[in-house]
C-alpha cells in the first residue's frame, strides 16, 4: 500500500478562489499526498472572494493579500513555490511579476496566450526550470504505463495516432454553474480552444512518443452560436515516418470529456478513454485483446506511489492531479528533473504547433513547425 512522504512543502496561490473549479482541483491534489501545504495566497481581485477563500482553504488572514505586490512582496522568499491559477490570458502579466522572485512557479495549463508572449517569457525567465506547467492527463497511471511501453517498443513501431477530445461545453443547456466564462468566449491571440484541449493534446504526443510533429494541415471552424473558433482538426506528420490527427471539439452534444487515445503500431493497437482511466486496451495481432490496469502493469503503473488504495478500487481525475504535485516536489527537493513535469520548452513546442496550424488553416496546405 501506498506509503504518505511528509515533507510540507509551502504553498502558495495566484488566483484559484473559491469561485474556482480548477483551483479546488489544485488544492485537494497538492494535499492528497501530504507533501504540500497550501500557507498563503492571493485570490481573487473581488475582495469578498478573496477573504472567503482563504478561509476555505484555512489560511491565515496575515497571509491572504488584497493585492499580487504585496503577496510577492511578503511571500516571495517563503514560499516552496507558488501555483498561478489565474485566467490564460493574464499568466503573461503575472509571470512578469514574478520574475522578482526566485522560487519554482507550478502553472494551470496553457501556460501563455500566445507566440508573442511565449517569446517574452523565454526572455524573462533564464533558469527555464522554474516553470512547471500541469497538464493533468499525463498523472493517470496507466498512461505513465503506456509511455514505458512505447519506450521498449512493446506495441512495435509507432506509425499512426489519433487524439481526440470531443466536449459538449458550447451546446450544452443542462447547468448554468457550467456555462463558459467570459474569458473563454475570445479568440483575440490563441483561439481559446487551442490552450483548453488542444495543448493537452500536443502535450500528450510530447510526453507518451517524446517527440511533436515537424509538419501540420490544419482546419478550424465554428458551429456553436459563440462567434469563436469551437472545432479544430489537425492532420500531422512526424520525422516523415509516423502520421497522426488531433481532433478538438466543443460541440459535441451529450460528450462531456469524450478525451481518446489510438496508437497502431506494427504489432499491437493500443486504445485510452479518460472515462475508463484505469484501463488500457491492447489489440493484438492474432485478433486477441489485452486489457491493463494497475493490478497487471509491469512498468510503471504497479509502482505503490500509485496505489493509494489498492487495485479494483479505482483512482481518477484528482490522483492523476495529485500524482503531478508529487513529481514537483520530488523535484523540488532532489533538484533533479524527472520524466513527468513539463516545463517552458514544452510549452514552445505547444505554441510552435498552433503558430504553424494557424498559417495552414489560412494557406489551406501543410507548413513545416520550427
């Protein structure tokens, strides 16, 4: 059984009040394993929210700030690290700021908005490993299983991958509490849907093949009643030897997080749902199928870091978080990078894919990615 490190790490939040869905998400999956603790923050611009939130989350008063000046000013040599969970479209101006500080910056992803603020931060931040970026997915142990699997070639040689993430966030009417956020419904840099799904999706192709494409046909259109850009195919060519398609969607009616993986090899097919998280289906090549979780990894997976709770009893969305704020604080004390936090280089590949989808989209032909 899975055994708790204590160490409390100190903690501290940019945004991510009460009125936060993923800011919740960030601080259950920091204290799931005890390795965080969650000391100080500022939270919101809405005064009301920003006190209301820290004492949710326990906080000290002394340590709740009404503005980023004086939390960077009181906390900045405090602090373990300090999680920016504000809207994308703000990191830019935030990370700015934060460069008067020394100290790991773990970042909601996408990091930034656009290539013109990609190639600021670039500038601003010089120690490239202060930036860890949190793209979720990629803590679900099976995944982690499957990355090894790709490594050893146990699936044969990589030759195709779909991705898809299929949502139904711009049609559907079953909540208000649900409805997009107004940030949400603007395309003036990145069109949004590129750093909501699409990012995790060129992420996902960095972290299971460790490698991006080198080429991109791209399509976007729209089909909501929200005047942005809501669909975006992407077909995608990697080292001209392995071809693949990226599918992102916010139309899709009835699919809340239809996310899906395929990747074909010459001897298996290998098949992930994120509804089905603990499972990853193998075809094999007699006609046979192969089904892994935790209980059968051989890798990865069946390592006790990931078993909380033994296997049969399955783990999800939020241990897939709290696997994450365990790889950061590994490193954080052992100052030496694992396989399993993405940092600023990841994010320009990110952006040096959409930058390159943007000119096929208009060009309506392939574009080499820098």
């Amino acid at each position: 059984i899975y055994i708790l490190m204590k160490t409390n790490l100190s903690l501290g939040f940019i945004g991510g009040g009460r009125n936060s869905t993923i800011g919740k998400m960030h601080y259950l999956a920091s204290k799931l394993d005890d390795r965080w603790k969650l000391v100080s923050g500022f939270f919101s611009r809405n005064k009301k929210i920003n006190s209301k939130s820290g004492s949710n989350y326990n906080i000290d008063k002394s340590r709740v700030y009404s503005s980023l000046e004086n939390f960077i000013k009181h906390e900045g040599k405090k602090l373990n690290a300090i999680v920016l969970l504000t809207p994308t479209p703000t990191h830019s101006k935030v990370l700015q700021k934060l460069t008067k500080i020394n100290i790991p910056i773990i970042s909601e992803k996408p990091l930034i908005n656009s290539a013109d603020q990609m190639k600021k931060i670039n500038k601003l931040f010089t120690k490239k490993n202060l930036i860890r970026v949190t793209y979720n997915y990629t803590g679900y142990p099976i995944l982690r299983e499957l990355k090894e699997m790709l490594r050893r070639k146990k699936i044969g040689e990589i030759k195709q991958f779909f991705f898809y993430m299929p949502q139904n966030a711009f049609v559907s009417n079953t909540s208000k509490k649900i409805r997009p956020k107004t940030w949400r419904l603007n395309d003036i840099d990145y069109p949004n849907i590129f750093g909501d799904l699409g990012s995790h999706l060129i992420n996902m192709c960095d972290f299971l093949f460790e490698k991006t494409p080198n080429k991109v046909l791209a399509k976007f259109f729209n089909h909501s009643k929200y005047k942005i850009i809501d669909n975006a195919y992407f077909m995608a060519e990697i080292n001209k030897d392995i071809f693949g398609q990226f599918i992102i969607s916010k139309t899709n009616p009835g699919i809340s997080n239809g996310l899906e993986l395929k990747i074909i090899g010459t001897t298996k097919t290998a098949v992930w749902k994120q509804d089905d998280p603990e499972k990853l289906l193998l075809f094999n090549m007699d006609g046979t199928k192969t089904i892994l979780d935790r209980s059968s990894a051989v890798y990865e997976a069946n390592k006790d870091r990931y078993n909380r709770y033994k296997p049969g009893h399955p783990s999800g969305f939020l241990e897939a978080f709290a696997n994450i704020y365990h790889d950061i604080a590994t490193e954080i004390i052992s100052k030496k990078k694992s396989n399993y936090t993405f940092d600023l280089k990841s994010s320009q590949k990110i952006s040096n894919f959409f930058d390159a989808s943007i000119k096929s989209d208009k060009s309506g032909k392939w574009i080499k990615i820098n």
